[in-house]
C-alpha cells in the first residue's frame, strides 16, 4: 500500500496542507519541486527534515509547478510518499567532479544496483548535463527491467542555473537519483507533451548532441528569429 500528501507554498499564503494524512511522518520519500527563486530558499529543507524526518528528500527548480490538474509559477509543490514494504536508496553527484554525464550514470548504477532494484527515479542539472547521455549510460549498466523516470531541473526559461538537492539545500550543478526495492513494488508511467506545430517542417542537417546548429542548411537561430520576428529578443542566452 502507497500513501501520498501534497503541500503547496506559494508567497501569498505560504504553506498549505492540501491532503493531510495523520502517518505521513513515517514516508520515506519526498519531491518537492520549486520555482527557481524557492528551490534554494533558506525555510525549504529544514521545513521539511522537521516535517518528514525519515525520508529522502528530493528538491528540484522547475519551469512550473504543476499540482492537480494546475500550473504554478513562483511556488513550491511538495508530495510525500509512504511504502508498506519497499525500500530506498539515494545519491547525489556534483556534476563538477566527473567528466561527463555518462560517467555521472555509471557512478549513478553502481551506487544503486542491487537485489530487488525495481526503479530509479533521477532529477539533474538541466544546464550543464546532456539528458541523453546520463538516461543512456544508466540503461546500459542496469537491468533492462529497472524502469528509469525523472528529468531535468528547470529555470523557467531563463537557461542559466538550475538547482538540485539530495537530503539539503538544493545546489546547482547536481544530480540526485532514488533507487526502490521490493518484490511487490509495481511502477509504470506516463507521459504527456504540450507543443503545437509552427511553421514548415524542415529537415536537422547539422547538430551535435543537444545542440542545434542548423535546418536545412541554414543557420538555426536566424530561422528561428525569422518567424518570432520582434520577440527575437526575448530569445534565452
């Protein structure tokens, strides 16, 4: 059996307990994901080491906070989660100290292999990571039967410094990552993208990694500042 809360703060009313379970002290694993400006607030994690101190706890910067069927901007949307029978394992890795995000995966993998891993649920810096490569090295070391889920930390929009933070405040250049165990732990997920079509379909004839250079042989940021026109300028660095 999976018990859940969920919290929100936003900077109006501060926090709101939204389904407040009386045994939720004991959950073992805690997500809270915050608005750029909150992730790495000073009242974040010791508010909740006080309010769930047996659990790993995970914060994230976002590019919105997403709670029920809603959008937030600027708040922080916390969910604790309490196991019957699984159990967990956690890392954390500064991006800094190894030399790619492959290497980050493999560090990742051998941290949390184990008997009866079922899951691996990993948040990273989404500046100076390559999202492809860490999700490929963390597959190619663990059992094709480990189901991976997670993302990249966010800025909201601005693409210069995101934050992570594993069991204390939320740092940049981070990745955290949670293993499950247990024999009875059933994980699925699902996936849902927002993003209409615009403009004609072209064909990516230079890219290295994650990084557009070019569409049909022509430079990909003029394109782009083609059709935004005078919104050119709000582009991100």
């Amino acid at each position: 059996m999976i018990t859940t809360e969920q919290i929100q703060w936003n900077p109006s009313t501060g926090w709101d307990i939204l389904s407040p379970q009386s045994n939720l002290a004991h959950a073992q694993w805690v997500m809270a994901f915050a608005g750029v400006d909150r992730a790495h607030a000073d009242f974040l994690y010791p508010f909740l080491r006080e309010r769930y101190p047996k659990a790993e706890i995970l914060i994230a910067s976002s590019a919105g906070e997403i709670l029920g069927r809603q959008v937030f901007d600027d708040t922080i949307t916390v969910t604790a989660v309490s196991f019957e029978h699984s159990t967990l394992k956690s890392v954390e890795l500064n991006v800094e100290q190894f030399g790619d995000p492959a290497a980050c995966g493999k560090a990742i993998a051998a941290e949390l292999k184990g008997e009866g891993l079922k899951h691996v649920f990993v948040i990273s810096d989404g500046i100076s990571v390559n999202g492809d490569r860490l999700v490929e090295a963390l597959n190619e070391e663990l059992s094709p039967a480990v189901l991976i889920t997670g993302g990249l930390a966010g800025d909201s929009g601005r693409f210069t410094k995101t934050f992570v933070g594993l069991n204390g405040d939320a740092k940049a250049n981070r990745i955290a990552a949670v293993g499950f165990y247990g024999e009875q732990l059933k994980v699925s997920f699902g996936t849902e993208g927002g993003w209409d079509l615009f403009g004609p379909i072209r064909k990516v004839t230079r890219a290295e990694d994650n990084v557009l250079y070019e569409l049909d042989n022509q430079n990909a940021l003029e394109i782009y500042k083609k059709y935004l026109g005078d919104r050119a300028s709000e582009l991100p660095g």
